[in-house]
C-alpha cells in the first residue's frame, strides 16, 4: 500500500510539473507576440503623430483584428481614419472607444 500511494504522489509531481512547464511556454509566446503588437501599436501612433493616417491604418487594422477590445486601438484607428478622410468610420470608433 504505501508503494501505491508513493507512484500516486509521485504521478501528481510529475503531471504538475508538465502543466507548469507547458504554462511557461505558451506564457513566453504570448509575451512575445504581445510586444510585437505593442512596438507596431507604438509604430502607428508616431506615424499618426506626422499626419500618415493611411500607413498607421493598415497597421492599427491588423492590431484591431488581435485586440478587437482595446479602446487605445480603436480609438486611434479612429484618429488614422479621420486623416484619411473618413468621417463616419472615425466617429464610430470615437464611439465604440469610449
């Protein structure tokens, strides 16, 4: 009996170990992916900042599709389509972002 409840505990280590190893992983990835998205986000707002609304568009579009409920992106996105010229679509992301 106590041979059985050793291979127990230790089948638990090791299952704990595994969930916690493949948690780091997926962590780590996600913290990468995560700032590439905050470099191109800050990217988009500079090329706002000298009046290029349609490059900071394709680019703040791309981040909206990853991050469809983050109101900087949107409302930035908003910012790059009035640039552009597109009233309707910037007030409705003016909108949706507050």
């Amino acid at each position: 009996m106590r041979y059985k409840s050793k291979f127990i505990l230790l089948g638990i280590m090791v299952i704990i170990i595994i969930c916690l190893s493949t948690t780091y992983v997926l962590g780590k990835r996600d913290d990468n992916q995560y700032f590439i998205d905050y470099q191109n986000y800050q990217d988009a707002i500079k090329i706002i900042e000298t009046r290029k609304g349609i490059e900071a568009y394709s680019i703040l579009e791309r981040l909206k599709l990853r991050h469809p409920n983050n109101e900087y992106i949107t409302r930035y996105l908003g910012l790059a389509s009035a640039q552009n010229g597109d009233f309707n679509f910037a007030a409705s992301c003016f909108e949706s972002s507050l």
